[in-house]
C-alpha cells in the first residue's frame, strides 16, 4: 500500500516509479490518492490525520485486505502510515517511510504563508501567466486553489499533533526509512532512529525533499531489496 | 490489430481524457509525446494506463513496460512507444494462440 505526500502530490508520484517495479517482483500493490487530492473526491471536510487514518482504514476494508500490510509512505503519507501503526498495529507487515514527518507543527502556517505569497501577486496577471504555461499549470493551479480555498484542508492540518514518542516506541513492525542530506526534514531521521532503534536508516547523499523523484533508481533497489528480506517466502 | 488501430483507440482514450476541444486541435500520432505535446498531466497518464489495461491487459503486460523503465523515460513518452508495445505484446498473444 502506498501512501502520496499532501498538496500536488497524488497516486502519480508512486505509479512512475515504485509501484510498477514493486508489483513486477510479485507484491499485490495498492495506490491511491488522499481525499482532496488526484482524482479522489475533494469534500470540504475531513482531513484531519484522524480521518486520514480512517480512510485508509476503510480501503483496506472495503477492498478485503484483511491481513498485515507493508505499507510504503513518502512524507506525510508515511505520517499516516504511522499514524495507521501505532492505532492499528496488528494490520501492518512493515513500514517503508519516505521524508517522513513524525511532528508536523509549522505545516499549515508553511503552506498558508506560500499561499497568501502567491495570491498577493496581481491575479490577473497570475492567470494570464499560468495560460500561456498550458493546460497542465492551470489545471495544476487550480486543483491547489480549490483544495486550499473550497475545503477545510489548512485548518484541518493545524490541529495535527504529533504522534507521541511513547507511541512510537511501541511499534514491532519493521521499519525501513529514508530521508534526503538536504531536506528540511532529515533532522527526523536522527530522532526516528532514536525511537525506534530496529529501524533501518539511509540518508541520501545529494537529494533534498524530493528523493522519489531525485534518486528513483536507488529508492528502488532499497524497496525491492527491503521487501526481499520482509517476505523471505517470496513477495506477495 | 495494426499499429493504425491501435493508435486510432489511444486516440479517442486521450480525447476522453483531455476533452475534445483541447484533443482535437492537435494532430495526435506516432511521435506525439504526452508530456511535451499533449501536457498530459501524471495522473492522467495513470488514467490512460488504466483504460488501456481494461482494453488490452489479457495480451499486454503494462506492469512489465512500465516497471522496466526510469522515470524520465516514462514523462518523455510517446504515444508511438505505447502502441509499438501493445502491437508486439498483441502479435506475440495471436501467435502463442495459433
């Protein structure tokens, strides 16, 4: 199960470059996209990480996924993937965690303060920029704007508290994780190898954030070499 | 099926999926990139993956095409590419099948 980061990411970052190889190698793979966001419907409400976690849970059910999952999250997406552990342990195999943020105070004033950056440049001129880019910017542009200014979504994701470290440490699953030198988030992979000291930790040397993007090709070989060693029985 | 049917059903699943107006205005065939010319975005890439597989997936293995390529081969992919793929993975099927 692969879980897409929050705002322009959906189930496309994944399809173009974990989930085909991952399925290749035999694993039944699951991709989708949060509420809001690909084309998952956009209701104004409900994106909390409570509800995040509830809808995962109601996939997985309503697909009849009743056994243990590996589940593989970049950056919030592998928030709710713990978020989904440390609730319902007993339903998750292992855990890959791509740049993932395990306290995510700061978020929403981050992306209001990019928002309100953007929409105080003149908005005619902002549109008739974004025109001349074409049909994707636009329809990029405008998928943000309504996620931003149509749902509850930032104020949603100013509630989020963090998953408590007396939480975390209560986590058996394996737990492969993996940040960028650069990213603003690497700090992260000191405290989670902290608390959760049989996690297995890569820092990539040169990537930012982006690492799915950045380095693919290395990302895959420590997917597919992780689920190896998960399901020495054969990936399924 | 010929290359020419092949390309002429991708044809009409990308109108479904850019919109007419926007499809038709261009001359989609063989070297028409999707990202480059038709400014697919990823997630309709997706899309058009997932309607090609109900047409084509009992002959045509697109986890195997996909999972073999980086991922600046898939954004700069051609609609040439995919149907020269189904067309190989559908002769194969018919010769396999007599």
């Amino acid at each position: 199960m692969f879980i897409h980061g929050l705002g322009m990411d959906n189930l496309s970052s994944f399809y173009y470059t974990l989930a085909n190889p991952v399925a290749y190698a035999g694993a039944e793979v699951i991709l989708y996209d949060l509420r809001g966001h690909g084309l998952s419907e956009r209701p104004r409400t409900g994106y909390r990480m409570g509800d995040s976690v509830a809808d995962l849970v109601a996939l997985l059910n309503a697909l009849s996924v009743k056994g243990p999952v590996h589940l593989v999250g970049n950056s919030y997406g592998g928030t709710v993937a713990l978020g989904f552990a440390v609730t319902h342990p007993h339903r998750v195999a292992s855990m890959v965690l791509i740049e993932t943020h395990f306290r995510v105070t700061g978020w929403a004033e981050q992306i209001a303060a990019e928002r309100s950056r953007v929409a105080s440049a003149d908005e005619s001129a902002l549109r008739r920029w974004l025109d001349r880019l074409g049909r994707k910017a636009t329809r990029l542009a405008d998928a943000a704007d309504n996620l931003l200014d149509h749902t509850t979504f930032l104020a949603d994701l100013a509630t989020v508290r963090a998953i408590p470290m007396s939480r975390l440490r209560t986590l058996t699953c394996p737990v492969r994780a993996v940040y960028g030198e650069h990213s603003d988030v690497v700090d992260y992979a000191r405290e989670l190898d902290e608390y959760l000291p049989h996690c297995v930790l890569t820092v990539m040397a040169g990537c930012g954030h982006s690492v799915l993007m950045e380095a693919s090709p290395a990302l895959r070989k420590i997917v597919l070499d992780w689920f190896v060693t998960q399901t020495p029985s054969g990936i399924r | 099926m010929t290359p020419d049917q092949i390309l002429a059903e991708v044809r009409v699943m990308l109108i479904e999926i850019i919109g007419a107006e926007y499809a038709l205005s261009l001359d989609i065939g063989m070297d028409t990139s999707f990202d480059g010319d038709l400014e697919l975005e990823s997630i309709e890439f997706v899309k058009l993956a997932a309607m090609l597989t109900q047409r084509y997936g009992d002959r045509v293995d697109f986890v195997a095409f996909l999972a073999a390529k980086e991922l600046d081969e898939i954004i700069e992919m051609t609609t040439g590419e995919l149907v020269t793929y189904i067309a190989h993975c559908s002769a194969f099927a018919g010769a396999v099948d007599g």
